[in-house]
C-alpha cells in the first residue's frame, strides 16, 4: 500500500486523488 512517486501521473491527461489519509489513487 506504498504510495508511489511524486512524479508518477503528474504528467497531462493523469490526476490524482488524495484523501486525508495520503491515499494516492491514479484518475484519469
């Protein structure tokens, strides 16, 4: 449940949806 790098899904067209808890997940 490692949350993954800074950099991956930073990139255009890649969102991300943190919650309170630091949880990373990838949303297009």
């Amino acid at each position: 449940m490692a949350a993954t790098c800074d950099v991956c899904g930073k990139g255009p067209g890649f969102g991300h949806n943190i919650s309170h808890s630091h949880r990373r997940t990838n949303r297009r």
